[in-house]
C-alpha cells in the first residue's frame, strides 16, 4: 500500500473528511441564523417614517439579504442529502 | 574585522585540539552531533507550525500567564530556546502577538530550558543513551525521505532527538576517557573571581555553540564525571544564561522594531537575573541544597542539584520580573525606536522582515497585513484623488455632503503620492513574496497568489484614479449641468464603495460583510452608465459635447474598473480567517447571475 492510499485509509477510518464537512455546516448554519436574524430586524422597520431613498435602499438590502439566505439553505441542502448518500452507503456495506 | 579573525582561530584552535587529545576530539564531536541534532530538530517542528498557529498563538498568549505557560511548553517540547525566540521574534515581525505577549513566551521558554538540565541529569547520564538513538535516527532518516510533509517533520524530529542522543554519549565517553589523561577539576578556582571566570567561559562556550542548552549538557557531562567542581558548574551555567541572549539578539538583527525590543527584554532579564544570582549566590546554593534535600537528592548527586539549580535560578529571574513587565515595555519603547525617515524616502514596509520569512503561517500572516498596509494608503491615495475627505468617507454623513466637502482647493499630485506610498511598498510585498514562496507548500503558495492579486487590484485602482481624476476635477465645476452631475456621480459611488470597504474592514459579524460585499458589487453594476444607456442618452438630446462623451466613457470605464479592483481585493484580505465566511465566501458571495436576478426584480 502505499503512504498516499494509507494516508486516505487512515483519513477515512478517522472521519476526517466528515468532520471537515461538519465544521462547513455549522458555519453556514451559523451564518443562515444571522441572515434571518437581520432579515427580521429590516421586515420590523417602520417604512411610512422612511423617505423614498430609504425605502429603496432598504429594499435592495432585503432583496440581497433574501437571495444569501436562499443559497446558503442550497448549500446546506447539499451538504446534508451529501450525508445521507453516505450514510446510505455505510448500511448498504 | 573580528568576524573575519574569529571563525578561522576557533578551526586552528579545535584542529590543534584534536591533534594533541583524541579524547578531545571526542567530546567535540559530541557537542557538534548534539548541535546537529538541535537544527534537525527545529526543521521537524517546522514543518508542524503551519495552518493552526495563529489560531494557537491567539489563544494561549492574550494573558501574560498563557504566554508563559507557552513559552515554557513549546521550549520543553522542542528542547530549543533559540527555537522558540526566533519564532517568538519573528511572531512579532508578523504583528501576530505584541511585545508584552513575547516577552511572556521568552519568561516561559526560560523556564522551560529547565527541563533539557533535568532530562539529561535524570536519564541521559543514567541509561546507555545511544541504544535509543540508534533505532531514532534509522527511522528518522527513512521517514525523511518520504515525501508527505507530516512524515518528512516527523523523520527530522526523530532523526534530531537520535542525534542528540549521540551526542550526549560522545561527551559523556570522551570527559570519562579524558579524566585518565588530564584532570580538569585541577584548573578549578575558587571564591568570587572563580565565579566571574567561569561564568566568562559559560558566556564564551555558549556564544560559540550557539546554545546554552548544549552547553548546560556539555557542563552536565563535565561534572558527572568530575571534570569541573560543582560551585564552577554553577557559574558556567550562570555564563550560559547570559551567552543564550546573543543568539536572539543575532535573530532580532534582521527583524523589524518589536522584534529588536523583544531581544533587548531577553538579554535584559537573563543580566540582570544573573547579577541577582550572583550577588546571592551563597543564598542560592543554600537554598538549592535545602530543596534537594527535602526532595530526596543526595549531597553527591552533583547533576541533579545543578538541574534543581537551573530551575531555581530561572524560576526566580521569571517570578521576579513579572511585577515589572510593563514598566520594561515601556523601557524598550522609549530606549529602542525607530530610525527617524528622511522626508525623500519612499514609505517602507512594516510588517516584512526576514524573520518572518521561514514559516509559512508568519510570512502569510505578514503579508496579509502589509497588503492592508498597501489599501490604507491607497485609500488615502484614491479619497483625496477624487478630492474627497477620508474622515468624511468613515463618517456616516450622506453622500451628497461628502461629495460638496471638497479636500483641497488644488489638485492632489497623485504621481508623488504613488511614488511615495505605492509602488515601493508594492515592489518590497511582491520581491518578498517570492522569497516566502520558496518555503512554502502547494497549498500555500495558492493563498499566496490569491494575496499578489490583491496587491495588483489594489495598485490598478490607484492607477485608475490617476487616470480618472484629471476630468473629475475639470468637470466637476463644469458650467455643463448634465455634465458636472454625472461626474458628481461618479464621484458619489466611489464615495460609497470607499465607505462600504470601510465598514467591512471594521466589523466582524459576518452577515453585515456579506451584505456590504453583496451591495458593492451591485452598485458597481448599476453605476456602469455605458452598459445602462445614460451615455446614449445624453448624446442623443445633445446635452453634453461629443468631447464630453469620450471623457466621460472613458472616465466611467475607470471607475467601473476600480469598483471590480476594490471589491475583489475585499473578499480577500478583509475576511478573516477565523470567521465562518472564509470557508463559505466562494459559495456565498454574490455571482454575476445573482446579480442580474437582484437587477431584473428591482426594473419589475
């Protein structure tokens, strides 16, 4: 065997890569919780007290903020049906 | 001069050695294999600092306990003082710890060379030590030869303990076989100039090798076998303490001002605890004595009273210099500064200095943060280029105000400005570069290029502001409305893209970075007059000169061009390496399709 497939072996055996993949998920959950968190406090603001540059512009931000969220739930989504494909697998075994 | 005397009087004095006493010879191999060993060693721990080490250092050095504790830590796993205060300096270099912090790890890594005195006086001098160095040093060679950089760091460490071993058995061997030809203990002196002559050669022996922990093993082996008497012991390595500071004040030579202060600290602290040792040495020697007693050494067990000695003595320069730590940064501050600028010189690099060059972690560290060093000038560069007050653009005034305050009446020589802040500072971080690359890994070298593209976006930004500004100012107090609006335009976007940088490069919630990204980057878009049709349309109602229309084509171009330059050189040195969004910022910043998706709802 050589030291790169023991390496890999060893990387596999350990969950190394799984445990990379975790840490990528906590982040974005991490993140998603703050998005929506700051999705909350631009929904909440009063828009009759804003003038009409205000409101475009706080427009705008709940448009970004909207399209962060939506890829950040794909990723995730990605990530967690990535798992379940594993997990399939290791039963399947 | 001396340095050209010195290295070849030290080879005829050893060859004139090893002619007249094989045993001699011996022992200096000894201590040649047991340096040997200390370098392998270093370069196997080496190749383990990378990656987490600022994560590390972060953690264990925000208190002056902790970077002792690291300091002493890090110096009895590596077994090298030097070690650790090179990398201490060059920490500093990096601007990846402060000067208090650094002083914690050179209290610490003093202490810490205790335990090579204890290893040695416990087990080295007891057991046949070459038995474990022989296996060591054919697995660490073998190892060596692989090529994955963990194996590779972990033969160098095994080959370097194996080498220390042998060594240790070379001195040992050779002060044993020299006994029967010629007495050392014969030359012992007694009293006070006993105690300065020797603390004289334990300065000598050290400065030469380069390590007070080869010479306190050197000592250890002398006086096991009773080659020296255990009071001149003592002052040798009282002499080695001192002579230690020498090979850090060397390391400081090439690194930058705090690196110089640290050094400064450590050759400080070691005198000044020797003076103490010296002034109480009856004290001491009493004192180590009543330890080893109540700790069960007995009176003949010299090795081990010397190591309780080491410690002591260590322990006691640490717990006496706490007390005082701010007070002698504040020292080192005001006695060590800065070389004064003359006004023609070029602004110089501050974080880039040799000493950062060898680890992948520090050099990268230190390039990031001379990369932002290069945006603050341009910053400055591009804010009075377009005639705009930097303290206006962090301000939270609207926008139209920051554009009506102008900076100066006349118009800011960018050239000079360039000349001065830029493009030396820009060569220095691109001629360093290239140097760092050559210590580093493949993956390494990739953040590297992500941080030369960043540089570069940052130098064309400058160079687009030159080109844009000599309009802005023409028409900017243009008697043409539709004219002067569009370049106050123009002006007004790049105010916002200069505010939104800067409120990234100030926040560290990860949501509001995205976002400030996301809005400058579809700002950037939106402000493209050309591809909106403003232009056209101004040509067309005959409202500006068809003169008018190339500059302001032109100028547009300029403009959209330092919004790409600036927003990319953002996503990569404003985001943090600790925070979630350096990992997921490729996924999560916003692409050209979401751009235009975000464009199509707002025209809906």
């Amino acid at each position: 065997m050589s030291i790169k497939k023991f390496i890999n072996s060893v990387k596999e055996s350990l969950g190394l890569d799984e445990f990379e993949k975790a840490g990528k998920k906590k982040s974005i959950k991490r993140l998603l919780e703050k998005l929506k968190s700051r999705k909350k406090i631009l929904d909440k603001e009063p828009k009759k007290k804003l003038d009409k540059k205000e409101k475009k512009e706080l427009k705008e931000e709940l448009a970004i903020i909207t399209l962060q969220i939506k890829k950040g739930e794909k990723i995730l989504d990605e990530l967690n049906s990535e798992d379940t494909k594993i997990s399939k697998k290791k039963k399947g075994k | 001069m001396l340095r050209r005397i010195f290295l070849p009087s030290i080879l005829i004095i050893l060859g004139y050695g090893f002619f007249i006493s094989p045993d001699f010879k011996e022992i200096s191999a000894g201590v040649a294999i047991f340096l040997f060993g200390m370098l392998t060693l270093e370069e196997g721990f080496k190749a383990f600092s990378g990656g987490t080490l600022e994560k590390i250092l972060e953690k264990s050095t925000d208190k002056l306990h902790k970077s002792i504790g690291f300091g002493f830590v890090a110096t009895a796993i590596m077994q090298s003082s030097s070690l650790v205060s090179v990398l201490t300096i060059s920490f500093i270099g990096a601007g990846l710890i402060g000067l208090t912090q650094g002083i914690g790890i050179i209290f610490g890594a003093n202490i810490g060379t205790t335990t090579g005195a204890w290893l040695m006086a416990g087990f080295g001098l007891k057991v046949k030590i070459s038995a474990y160095a022989m296996p060591m040093l054919v697995f660490g060679v073998i190892l060596i030869f692989q090529k994955a950089k963990a194996l590779k760091g972990l033969g160098y460490i095994l080959a370097g303990l194996g080498f220390l071993f042998l060594g240790i058995h070379y001195m040992k061997d050779g002060f044993e076989a020299f006994k029967e030809t010629i007495d050392l203990a014969s030359f012992a002196v007694d009293g006070f100039k006993g105690l300065m002559i020797f603390i004289g050669i334990g300065v000598l022996a050290t400065v030469v090798m380069q390590s007070s922990h080869a010479t306190i093993v050197l000592i250890l082996a002398a006086l096991s076998v009773g080659q020296i008497t255990y009071e001149n012991a003592l002052a040798l390595t009282i002499g080695a303490n001192i002579g230690t500071t020498v090979t850090a004040v060397i390391g400081s030579l090439s690194s930058n001002i705090d690196g110089k202060r640290l050094a400064g600290a450590h050759f400080i602290f070691n005198v000044i605890t020797a003076v103490v040792a010296v002034i109480f040495m009856d004290q001491i020697i009493s004192l180590v004595a009543g330890i080893s007693d109540s700790i069960g050494i007995a009176s003949d067990n010299h090795t081990l009273r010397l190591a309780v000695f080491d410690s002591f003595f260590k322990i006691m320069g640490v717990i006496m210099f706490i007390p005082f730590v701010d007070k002698l940064v504040n020292f080192l501050q005001t006695a060590i500064k800065p070389g004064k600028k003359k006004e023609e010189e070029f602004e110089g690099v501050k974080y880039l200095n040799d000493s950062v060059l060898e680890l992948p972690a520090t050099s990268m560290a230190a390039l990031a943060r001379e990369t932002k060093h290069l945006y603050d000038n341009a910053f400055e560069i591009i804010t009075h280029g377009l005639n705009l007050k930097r303290s206006n653009i962090i301000s939270t005034m609207p926008l139209d105000n920051v554009i009506a305050d102008s900076y100066s009446k006349n118009i800011v020589d960018i050239d000079d400005f360039y000349l001065h802040k830029i493009k030396g500072l820009y060569g220095e971080i691109i001629d360093f570069s290239a140097k760092a690359q050559s210590y580093m890994t493949q993956e390494d070298i990739q953040e590297l290029y992500k941080l030369k593209l960043a540089n570069r976006d940052i130098v064309e930004a400058v160079k687009d502001t030159k080109h844009l500004q000599k309009n802005l100012i023409k028409y900017s107090n243009s008697t043409n409305e539709h004219i002067k609006t569009q370049y106050d335009s123009i002006k007004r976007n790049l105010a916002d893209l200069l505010r939104n940088i800067s409120y990234i490069t100030n926040t560290k919630e990860e949501d509001m970075i995205l976002l400030s990204l996301s809005k400058a980057k579809l700002h950037a878009e939106q402000y493209d007059i050309v591809a909106n049709g403003t232009v056209d349309n101004l040509i067309r109602n005959g409202l500006i000169t068809n003169e008018m229309a190339t500059s302001l084509m032109n100028d547009s171009s300029y403009a959209y061009d330092i919004h790409v330059n600036l927003i990319a050189m953002a996503e990569i040195i404003f985001i943090d390496s600790d925070s979630d969004l350096k990992s997921l910022s490729e996924d999560m910043v916003m692409n050209d399709e979401d751009i235009d998706l975000i464009l199509k709802e707002k025209d809906a």
